[in-house]
C-alpha cells in the first residue's frame, strides 16, 4: 500500500468541504512544539492541526489501528492535546485502507 494515500485522501476530504465547511487555508506538514503534523487547517474562525493515518491491519474482518505499537504516535498525540490546551482544535483521521 501506498503510505501517502491517507494523506492525499485526507486533504482531498477536508478540501471538499466535509471536515471544515466554510473556507480554509491548508498547510502541509506543519511544525508545532516538537512535532510534524499532517495537515494545518485555517479559517477565520478556526486554527486546527491534523495527523492522518492509515489503518491497514485487518483480522476476521475487524480493522485494528495501531498495527504496531508506536512512541511517535504517542508523542504525536500528546501534542494535539498540547495544541487544544492553546486553544486549536485537534483531530486525528484514520483512513481506513480497504473494505
């Protein structure tokens, strides 16, 4: 699988309209504090900062995410609580990669 797919189809997503209705400036692979973020959305109202991610484990028909135990995760999501703490608003997307 191709690992920027859940990236693109996040930004694909968001650029239509459904995460964020009015209009926003996104920005890719934004920085804040001692992290990276997928995606850094902004309108005139809002600031948030995004991670995606793709969700390729499968078992009995049941996806699973993590599909391997992961300290960037963790850093990644003690960040987006960090971030709400300033006042953005956090999300973090799970693409799922199959049917």
């Amino acid at each position: 699988m191709d690992s920027q797919i859940p990236n693109k189809a996040a930004l694909e997503w968001i650029k239509a309209g459904y995460l964020f209705p009015e209009k926003v400036q996104i920005t890719p692979e934004k920085t804040y504090g001692n992290s990276r973020f997928d995606l850094y959305v902004c309108s005139e109202k809002r600031k948030a900062f995004i991670e995606v991610k793709g969700v390729t484990l499968e078992s009995d028909n049941i996806v699973r995410f993590p599909d391997a135990p992961t300290e960037r995760g963790i850093k990644h999501l003690k960040e987006l609580i960090h971030c709400m703490q300033e006042g953005y608003e956090a999300y973090l997307l799970l693409v799922i990669q199959m049917k």
